[in-house]
C-alpha cells in the first residue's frame, strides 16, 4: 500500500503566479500545475492530499497565529497521514520551523517545511525537485522530526537561518551538519537524528504563544535610549544579537544600565551572536553581557531563540523557568558544550 502525505499549503513562491504588482498566491493554481506534471503521479511518489489555507500567504504576513493553524491542522490529521509536508515561503520559513519544533512534544512522524526560489510554473524551477523529494522522504524514511528540505539538503527546522534570497540554495544550518543529503540516492545520518518517542507518548501540541517578546541587534554607537525604549513592558524576554561571543558596549553606562534595569524587572535576556558559526561564552571576554544577567543562547539561531521564547512563555512558565529552560536543549536547537572544556567553546561540526 502506497504511504499517504498530507501536505498543507500555506502560500508561498512555489504556487505563485505573476499578476501586474509582481509575483502572488493564487488560489488552487499550485493544484492545477500539479495535475498537469506526470511527476507526481509516478511510482515512488506518494499518495498526497492537499489542505489549502485560505487566505494563501506571502510568508512575510506569516504570524504566530498560523504557527497555531498549521500546527492545528497537522495535529488534527495526524493519525490519518503517514507523513506531513508544509508548503511555505523562504522568507520566514525559518521561523515556522523552529516555532513548530517546539510546540509539538512526541511528536513521531516527520514534517517537512518546503517551498522555491522559483514557482513551479516557470519552466526553470527549484519546486518540483523540492517538492517531490519531500514527499519521498516524508513517506520512505521515518525521521520523527520538524525539518526543512530545500536544495539537496533535508536540515533540523530549528537548525536554519535563510542564506540567500537568490539562489535555489537558500537555507544553511550553520552549526549542525544536515540530517540528510540527497542526489542519485537520499543518505539519512541516523546518528543525528532524535530518538523517536515512546508509542504511548501521544502527541502533544502546544497551541499557545506568547508575543511579548523581541529581537534586538547591538550596533557600535547603539544609545541607552534606544535599548531603554526597546525594552520597555509589555516585553517579557528579548534576543540580544550580541558581538562575538556574546559581547556588548561595556564602556557605554547608559546601555549596560538599560539592559540591567530590564534583567532585574525581570525580563529574560537571551545572548546569541551576530556571527554565522559559533557558540556564545558569556565567560571569555571582559565586555561579556554575564555582568547585566544576560543568559547564554549558546549556538541557537536568532529564528530559533525568539521562537523558544514566544513558546515558553506562552506555556505560562516562570521567568525562572524560561531562564533555565532557554539554556537547555528541548529540540535539537542548541549545542551547549561540555563545562569543562577549556578556552573557547566553540567546534567545526
């Protein structure tokens, strides 16, 4: 009997079709180039049943209520589908992945986010090779994990960052190795892949999420004001893309004195790094933001960190079990090295 893949299309470039203001979502054409291309009714391809979303969108007017609704409409075919893929566009496909990483707990089947650079339409396009290897993989090989496929390389969801916006190669994963590579033959890394969850786990959504939470990017000449005003309530816990290691403006008082007043309000301070690879150490340096209670995202990707955040606290946990919770590795999305590695704790994966 053929697997069964329920794929859940919530816009994107890869069914866009051209209208006069540029490329757009249009309703049932995805279907319609899909019908007309043998492709998918091939041997080796699986059975599929596509769930539009209405309104289809652009993913750059992707919010954290439709994580829910994608979330939502997986949990409830989860047991009719042997796998999931969700149609999605690059520009925040980052951010879908990792939030759906961590509201889902137990989860036991894979679901793939993908999409394309080009539309499945054109004659020259990265849709189909993206699509239809998705739904292989989701059918053929049982990775029990959020991940995202695009461009030969199947990548933890809460591992990615969006590389380039011109190339069929638009997704990295900058601190994890792929969990599989694909060419004449799909290669799946066992070893990387979590564990799968016990049969009578169950799975568990998580369908609230907070937004009171941001990203802020340091910069040289950045003002007190500026992070005072950033800072400022109803935010409850906020991304400190950080120099380095996880440095900050020591020397600028109005700065340093902003983040501490927002530490001992009790907001969460999560210091991840600017650069592409590494891990932040709050220890290495004098200027480390240790000193205004900054904690360690470690290697986490900003994508990831704000969406753990928007997670924990829409759970409703204590600030003191966010802080405890954002240094800890839930889903895969972090790296926190050994405590007694000497020097700087960073590793070439």
């Amino acid at each position: 009997m053929k697997k069964r893949i329920y794929i859940a299309y919530t816009g994107g470039t890869i069914g866009m079709k051209r209208s006069s203001q540029g490329w757009t979502p249009e309703p049932g054409y995805l279907q319609e180039q899909m019908k007309s291309n043998p492709v998918f009714r091939v041997d080796g391809v699986p059975e599929f049943t596509i769930h539009e979303f209405s309104p289809l969108l652009d993913s750059s007017n992707m919010t954290p209520q439709d994580w829910v609704k994608i979330a939502v409409d997986i949990k409830e075919h989860y047991f009719e589908y042997d796998g999931f893929v969700v149609l999605h566009g690059t520009d925040t496909m980052a951010y879908s992945a990792s939030a759906l990483a961590f509201m889902f707990e137990a989860l036991g089947k894979p679901v793939i986010f993908t999409g394309s650079q080009v539309p499945l339409c054109e004659p020259r396009n990265d849709a189909q090779d993206n699509l239809v290897t998705s739904l292989m993989i989701a059918a053929d090989y049982p990775v029990p994990e959020i991940c995202l496929y695009f461009d030969n390389m199947l990548f933890r969801g809460c591992r990615v960052v969006k590389a380039n916006c011109n190339a069929f190669a638009a997704f990295a994963s900058p601190n994890f190795p792929p969990l599989a590579t694909t060419g004449i033959n799909i290669n799946v890394n066992w070893s990387l892949v979590r564990k799968h969850p016990q049969e009578d786990a169950g799975l568990l959504v998580h369908e609230r999420m907070d937004p009171s939470v941001g990203v802020l990017r340091l910069f040289p000449g950045i003002t007190g004001e500026i992070v005072r005003n950033f800072l400022r309530p109803p935010l409850k816990g906020v991304v400190i893309q950080a120099f380095g290691e996880g440095n900050g403006p020591t020397n600028n008082q109005e700065v340093m004195a902003a983040l501490e007043e927002a530490n001992n309000r009790g907001m969460v301070i999560v210091a991840s790094t600017q650069c592409w690879m590494g891990t932040v150490d709050l220890t290495a340096y004098a200027t480390g933001l240790a000193k205004v209670g900054a904690i360690s995202g470690y290697d986490i990707t900003p994508e990831a960190a704000l969406t753990k955040l928007f997670y924990l606290f829409g759970k409703g946990d204590s600030t003191a079990n966010v802080k405890e919770l954002m240094t800890e590795d839930l889903r895969g999305e972090l790296t926190r090295p050994a405590a007694d590695w000497p020097g700087r704790r960073y590793r070439s994966l």
